[in-house]
C-alpha cells in the first residue's frame, strides 16, 4: 500500500481540483487574450485566496466529520471588527489584529464548546451561532463603511513585485498552520475522529481536544480571512449574502478538493484548488460574456455535482443496509 | 399517564406559558398588546411561519433538515403572482396550485439527493437553495415576470371570515393535515421510526426512500404555498422574500422540543414554538429593537432550547 | 482446532458467556474440549421434535446462490412445518445468506424459489410482499431489530402497520386487538403497550422484534441468532414458539451459533465453511461431533481445507 500509486489514490480529490483550476485557468488566459499579466494574476489570487483561507477553515470541522455553518459569519464579524479597530498607530493597527484573530478564535471556541460539551449536532450549533455573530456584525457595523489605515493594504500587493502577497499568506497559512497540524496528534486525531469516532475513542484519542481544536482553528482562519478581506475592501461589510455565499462556497470547495463530509479523508491542499476553482467560475462566465446573475445557480449546482460525484458509490453498494443512519 | 408522556409535553407547556407571560409583558408595556384585535393580527402574521414549520417538522422528525426554505417561499410567492403573467388574469386562481408545484419539484430534487444518493441533507439543500435562487435570480432579471399580488393571493392571506384571517384558517388546515397524517396513518409511523432508526425501519419492509422522498415533498409544498399567502399579505412577491424565515421556522420547530435528531414530536409544541416567535419578533420591533437583536435572539434561543430538550445522545461505539 | 493445539500454550473454553475452564495444552483430549464446548444439560430444555416434515412441499428453494467472495453455489430446501438449522462456525456467510433471501444484498447470482415460484426480492419489503411473505428476525434486536424510543406498540406493528390501515387511516381498534394478541402469543411481560420498547428486558425486546413479525402472518421467517444474550427460560419459550409455528405450517431457517440448539431445534442442519454448503446432518447424523468436525470443515479431506471467509 505504498509508493505513488497509492499516494494517487489517496490525493485524488485534491489532484483533479488542481488539475481543474489550471485547465479553467488557462481557458481564462486564452480567452481572455491579455496574456498573463500582472494585474491578472493578482485579481485571481486575491479572490481565490480568499476563498481559500475560509475553505481550508470548513476543512478541519469537516475532516472529524462535522461542518461549521458559521463560518462566513465568523468571515463578516472579523471583517467588521477589522473595519473598526485597524486605525491609527502601527501598534494600535497591531493590537487590532491580535483582537480580530482572538476573536475568530472566540467563534472557534464557542462553537466547539457547543458541540464539544454541549453535544449539540454541529449544523444547528453552528447555523445558531452564525445568526449571533451575524447580529454582532451588525451591531458594530450597521451600514457598510469604516476608516481603515491604508497601510494594511500591504497586503493586496505583490512581494518582489513579482509574488501577490496574498499568496505568500496562504503558503504561511498552510506552511505554518496546515502541515503542523496534519503531523500532529491533535491533527491525526480529528482524522481519525472522522473515519470513525468510537475506533478513535479506543485507540486512545483525545477525542474532544481533536474536535474542540478544530473549530478553534476554523475560527482562527475565519478570522484571517476577515483580516485580509478588509485588507482589500479598506471597508467593513455586515453583510447576510457575503457570509451565505462563503459558507456555501467553503463546503463546495471542501467537497472539489476531495475532502469526504462524512469525515476522516481528504486535506486542506485540496479544499485550496477547490476554492480557486470556484473562483474561477465567475472569471470565466465573464469572458465567455455570460449574465453574472448566473454564478449563484453555477456555484449551487458545482456543489450539488460536487456532492452527487462522491455518492456514485451508495448506489452500488452491495450490501443495501450499508449506508443508512444507524439510530443515533 | 405516563412518565413519558408527561416529560415530552413539558417543553409544550413551557412554551405556552412563555407565550402568555409575553403577551402579559407586552400589556404592561401597551395595553394595546392584549386587545383582540392585536392578538388575530398577531395569529395572521405568524400563520405564514406556521405553515412553513408544519412542513419542516416532518422532515426534522425525519433526522433531517432543509436549508431551501428561504429560496423554496420565494419561488412559490413568485410563481403563485407570476401565472397571472403566463396565462392571463383568468388563470390567476391558478397560482398557489403553481406555488404547490414548484416547491413540490425542488424538495423532489432534495428528496431524491438525500434518499437516493444518500448525500447530507443540510449540504444537500444548501446547495439546492443556491441553484434555486439562481433560477429566480435569472428568471426575474430577464423577463420581469409579474409579481403584484392577484385577488385570490390577498383573498387567502388578509380576508377575515367573522374576523379571523384566512391566513389563519390556512394554516389551521395545514396543521390538521399534518397532525392526522403522523398520528393517523402508516406514512407517520414510518416517519417516526425512521427519525429514529432508518437502520431498523429498513428491514422492517418499509420502502424508507419513498416516505423520505414525500416527506420532502410534503414540506416543499408548504414552504410554496406559505411564500403564495405571504405574497398575498404583503400585496407582491419580491427576491428574497423568504431569507427572513429560515432560523425562526426552525427555531420554532426546535423550541417544542422536537429534537433535531429526529425523535418523537407533537403538534402542538410546534404552534406553541410558531405563536412564541411570532409574538417575539412583534414585541421586538415595537419596542424598537435594532435589526440585530433578533438575529442574536433566535440563535441564542436555538442553542438554549438545544442544550435543555435536544442534546445529541453520545454515540458510543 | 488444530490451531488451537498447535499455537496455544493456555487454552481456555467459553460458553454462552461463560468462562467453562481453563487448562494448559495436551491436559485434555480433543473430545474433553468438545465435551467442555457443548456441555451436557440440553435435552429436556427442547420441544420434542414432529419429524413429519420431511415429505412436505418446500417453502424456499435456493439453488447454487453466491454472492461475492462470501457465498458461493448454496443450495438449501426449507420444507413447510420444517425448522432447518444453518450450522458453523461465525462468519462462515450465514448472516449473509440471511440477508441475501431478505433482499438485502445487491449482486446476487442463482435462483431463489418461495413456494416453487421464481422470485427476485430486491428489498425487505419486497420480501414481506403476500407472494414471498418471508420475515427476519435481525440479529442485533437494539440496532437492527427495534427503534427503542418507540412504544412497544408501535414496535411491535412496525412491519404490519399497513394492513390495520386498509383505508390510509390506522384502526386503532384492530391495533390494540393484534397487540393484545401477540402480548397473549408469546406472554411478553410490560406493564404498558405504551412504554418505549427499550424499557423491556433483553429476552421481552426480543419477544417484542418476534411478534413484530409473527402479525405479518410470513410463511418463511428467518432467524440470526435469536438466542444470544438471554436466559435459559426465555430461550425455552423461543423454542417451543419456534416448534408451534412449524407445527402450524411455517418454514423456519434458523441460524445459530450453539450447537446444543442445533441438535435440539432443528429437523436438519446444514453446515457452511467458507461461504459453502459442506454438509447437510439430519436424523442421527445431529450429534456434537458431527456438527463440530463440519464446522471445521474436517470430514471432507483433512489437507484440502477451503480458505476461510475472512
């Protein structure tokens, strides 16, 4: 069970997002008929990697088997919070990204201790508290605006002048968050969690600092997302639909990249080309000169594709009883 | 009675008793609050969400959800005005018919993804209110359909007979149907026991996929039919029409206690669960409340009413 | 076996959960390890056998059925009024093979017959239809076989809710008639119809799983270890359930994993290894050893043992 073969199968998911992206990709370019300049790459990276931070967020609650359906509203509270404390001087600005971060991790923690100890399902503890954090986004921003100190827009720009900086942030991200924990035994822990609770619970796992850390984290990227959307926008934004189509957006992306909602298989690499993917799509209906009113209906029905494709197998599953609920 | 009986009609009677305890409250704020006319109007605003719920508690009974709410309300108030615009004002009495069908053939499509392919059903219809606001997205932004409310929509939704709203009336018969159908027939038993255990219902000779699949139908066809007499009562259908009613259509079917997780349910908690919301939100807005506070409300609402009535059993190995 | 005496060093016996003795290798003969493996107090526990069932019309014929890597070329003949035993050891492809008949299963290959007729069951209520009438007892009554926060009435018409509805609408009346009627049947002690099934003891839940399936009026039931994890008594009364059906013109196909039950129950006994009919034991041929030298599938060829299922 070793050698490529089996690291092609295991990373399948991932591997046809990437090979996804670059094929819509490369359409964009020809079409497009600029070439690949700069200005270009960085619209799509900075759109893509949006999406990315938030997708590879959902990625840890779904790999121990949950969701988070409070992830976009975690996105758009950070956002509002950001649009209100990154002003004045650089150690303000400092300390009002530590207080977003904390807060992200605040979401995160909230949300774990519901389903953690409260052993609330995650759907409804999550699609509750995305309902409150909606009504704090509100609170603290309830028309879209904010001064933002424009040097926190450092980070929509290009490193070298050659490298978005966005893109250096979700290789941090996935250098410094993602691979550290896919090694560590929290991070195996929540794989195995989601393959199968009661074997993880057997085998030793800490079971409940897996799942609690794994929405902490998902607040955490929440939460820089949110950091590097104001970043973008120099505004903060509560708004319902953004937060909707993100959470939607993020379990699509999920669901591209290979991960298995039932849990236990599948990575944040993955849930990267599939957010990138998604982005793409609305590029793409823009060469091909096709009504933007429509990229709600292609997003839903990528995700619905998304999910059919993965559940191919129920239908020929030998043994009938194989996939209904036990009673839980 | 027993035991068991009495602990699942507690929550009922909690929410009943909350129900009067905000009536009394609002009193002692306006008096105008225990007048009788307030009180219908407070019963028509909140047959809307009532009919809603009483779909949705059957597919929750189920151990499942559905997220299409908003976009399934909006398509029915659309289609039920748009028909007019099809097939000429004669045919107008055609629209809540339209309204039932639509809803019907979108929760189909939730249905068969859940039964059949075994998908999730949150991501499921997530991802089915998505597409379906996409159609009505397209739809309206190309041919600008007629969206102004016909006679018979503001017949159903605002017209009293000896002063009770037809809404109301709707809703009641809604609730009858809902009521006799789990507690009357094999289509409620099955219902109930494959919340519970689809994994035993299967074997037991029951074709579960058919009952989830009507099910879903079932709900579709409320939620339509709840956005034909909202658009109705607000005299057009308009984009977005049904965002508002997702959280409180589920808080108010968790609120009785009828678990998430698929258990036992009465109708009951579910009106009490309706009217206590309804009275909520009333109160709320005339106490000028910002937009944001019911928002936190609700969730606050759900994740209590969770933690006391529904908390996810342990799955132990 | 021979693993056990060519690994073990301490080889210890069970049985029904019971530790039966420990001892260390070459202390006791293979026959005194059968002996210990069986026990010896079965006879009486048993209804007496009818034994005129051998000429009747079959109920299920099943000819050279496989599925998979776990069954394979299976034929098997249940006769009406007769209780055939399915024998060997666990996870030989008799759960299986009890899912398959139900209609569980997706694959399958070979001919299944109910009552001489060609049938294909592509679910289990396919298999509850009036033409097959066929029902399975499940082997994990708390999993498979009730939904324990229901009522034991509602458990208990789970499966025959349909017929006491004829209009759409449940005749509460004819409900609580067939309820009192199987509490009657198989004595199943509750203080209420209306109490959730899992309240109930092990041996009535199973009482309850049984007369859930005894109102579908099946002319074939099937039986996965319906035994397991109840006291002597209650199993007794199983048993002389089990004779009265058959007696009453029931097909029964019994799979169990005590072979004092084999002997005591069944009119015949067909043994599987490997997914394979090795062996079918009737009349005299029932002893204890027969069975266990099928079980491991010895009496064929010593050296050419089949590859076991798993």
């Amino acid at each position: 069970m070793n050698g490529p073969r089996f690291w092609l199968t295991r990373n399948s998911g991932a591997i046809f997002a990437f090979v996804l992206f670059v094929a819509m990709f490369v359409i964009y370019i020809v079409k497009n008929g600029v070439g690949l300049r700069m200005g270009l790459v960085m619209a799509v990276a900075n759109k893509g990697v949006l999406l990315a931070l938030v997708a590879i967020a959902q990625t840890l609650p779904v790999l121990t088997g949950g969701l988070d359906l409070s992830v976009g509203m975690t996105f758009v509270l950070t956002n509002c919070l950001a649009s209100a404390l990154l002003n004045g001087p650089p150690w303000m600005i400092a300390l009002g990204v530590i207080a977003v971060m904390l807060t992200g991790v605040i979401c995160g923690a909230i949300n774990g201790a519901l389903i953690v100890y409260g052993r609330l399902q995650p759907i409804i503890a999550t699609l509750a508290t995305s309902a409150i954090f909606y009504g704090l986004a509100l609170t603290i921003r309830p028309i879209p605006g904010g001064t933002i100190d424009p040097v926190v827009s450092i980070l929509t720009t290009q490193l070298f002048g050659v490298i978005p900086t966005s893109l250096v942030v979700l290789l941090a991200v996935v250098l410094i968050v993602w691979v550290p924990f896919q090694l560590s035994m929290t991070g195996r822990g929540c794989y195995a969690v989601g393959s199968s609770e009661s074997a993880a619970r057997m085998t030793g796992i800490n079971i409940q600092r897996s799942r609690l850390t794994a929405y902490i984290l998902c607040g955490l990227l929440a939460s820089l997302a949110g950091l590097l959307l104001t970043a973008m926008t120099l505004s903060g934004d509560a708004s319902v639909s953004s937060g909707g189509t993100y959470t939607l957006s993020s379990i699509a992306a999920v669901v591209i990249g290979g991960t298995s909602l039932m849990g236990g298989t599948g990575g944040a690499i993955g849930s990267i080309f599939g957010a990138f993917v998604l982005r793409n799509v609305s590029d793409l209906l823009f060469v091909f000169d096709i009504d933007p009113l429509v990229e709600p209906f292609i997003q839903g029905l990528i995700l619905l594709a998304a999910v059919s494709l993965g559940s191919v197998r129920v239908l020929r599953a030998p043994n009938r009883l194989q996939f209904l609920g036990v009673g839980r | 009675m027993t035991p068991v009986l009495r602990a699942a009609d507690r929550p009922v009677l909690i929410a009943f008793g909350f129900v009067v305890l905000l009536i009394i409250l609002g009193g002692l704020y306006n008096p105008q609050f225990l007048s009788a006319f307030y009180l219908l109007q407070q019963l028509q605003v909140a047959s809307f969400l009532g009919i809603i719920a009483s779909g949705l508690m059957v597919v929750i009974l189920l151990g499942h959800i559905d997220l299409s709410i908003p976009w399934v309300v909006t398509i029915g108030g659309m289609t039920a005005t748009a028909a007019t615009g099809w097939w000429g004002e004669p045919f107008a009495w055609l629209g809540p018919l339209v309204a039932i069908a639509s809803g019907s053939v979108i929760r189909l499509a939730n249905g068969l993804g859940v039964a059949l392919l075994r998908i999730p059903s949150m991501v499921f219809t997530l991802g089915m209110n998505a597409v379906v606001q996409g159609i009505v997205v397209m739809y309206t932004g190309a041919n600008a359909p007629v969206d102004r409310a016909t006679p018979i929509l503001k017949w159903l939704a605002v017209h009293e007979t000896f002063h009770v709203p037809h809404a109301a009336i709707v809703w009641a018969i809604f609730g009858l149907l809902v009521v006799l159908m789990l507690g009357r027939t094999p289509f409620g038993r099955y219902v109930c026991a494959i919340g519970n255990s689809e994994r035993v219902t299967y074997p037991s000779g029951v074709n579960t996929r058919s009952i989830l699949i009507a099910a879903f139908i079932a709900s579709g066809a409320c939620s339509a039919f709840s956005g034909a007499v909202l658009a109705g009562y607000a005299g057009k259908a308009y984009q977005a029409m049904g965002d508002p009613y997702l959280l409180p259509a589920i808080a108010a079917v968790v609120l009785r206690g009828t678990s998430i997780l698929g258990e036992s349910g009465s109708y009951p908690g579910t009106i009490a669960g309706v009217i206590l919301i309804t009275v909520l939100d009333s109160i709320l807005s005339v106490a000028q409340i910002p937009e944001a506070a019911p928002q936190i409300i609700y969730g606050a609402i759900i994740i209590g009413m969770m933690l006391v009535y529904g908390r996810a059993r342990r799955t132990e190995g | 076996m021979r693993e056990i005496t060519a690994f073990a060093d301490i080889c210890s016996v069970f049985r029904n959960g019971r530790h039966v003795a420990s001892f260390s290798r070459g202390a006791r003969s293979g026959d005194e390890i059968v002996e210990l493996m069986i026990g010896r107090d079965y006879k009486d526990v048993y209804p007496d056998k009818s034994g005129h069932a051998a000429s009747a019309k079959p109920v299920l014929e099943v000819k050279g059925l496989s599925w998979g890597d776990c069954l394979s070329g299976i034929d098997l003949t249940v006769r009406k009024g007769e209780i055939v035993g399915l024998g060997g050891l666990d996870g030989q492809g008799q759960r299986e093979l009890l899912l398959s008949l139900f209609g569980v299963l997706r694959g399958l290959q070979g001919e299944i017959k109910i009552g001489g007729e060609p049938r294909s069951i592509g679910s289990p209520r396919g298999a509850k239809r009036r033409s097959v009438a066929m029902a399975l007892i499940p082997e994990d009554r708390k999993t498979e076989g009730l939904v324990l926060p229901l009522t034991v009435r509602e458990n208990i018409c789970l499966a025959s809710i349909g017929r006491l509805a004829p209009a759409g609408f449940i005749r509460k009346r004819e409900e609580k008639r067939a309820v009192d009627e199987a509490f009657q049947m198989l004595s199943i002690h509750a203080n209420s119809a209306d109490l959730p099934v899992g309240t109930l003891s092990d041996g009535n839940q199973q009482k309850v799983v049984i007369a859930k399936w005894l109102l579908t009026e099946a002319r074939l039931i099937l039986l996965n270890d319906p035994t397991r994890g109840i006291d002597v008594g209650r199993k007794q009364q199983i048993y002389r359930l089990l004779r009265k059906l058959a007696d009453g013109g029931t097909g029964i196909l019994l799979y169990t994993t005590d072979y004092a039950e084999l002997i005591g129950c069944c009119d015949r006994v067909v043994m599987l290894y490997g997914g394979r009919v090795v062996r079918e034991l009737q009349g005299d041929e029932l002893s204890e050893s027969n069975i266990l030298a099928a079980s491991l599938n010895l009496s064929e060829s010593e050296t050419a043992v089949g590859e076991p299922a798993d």
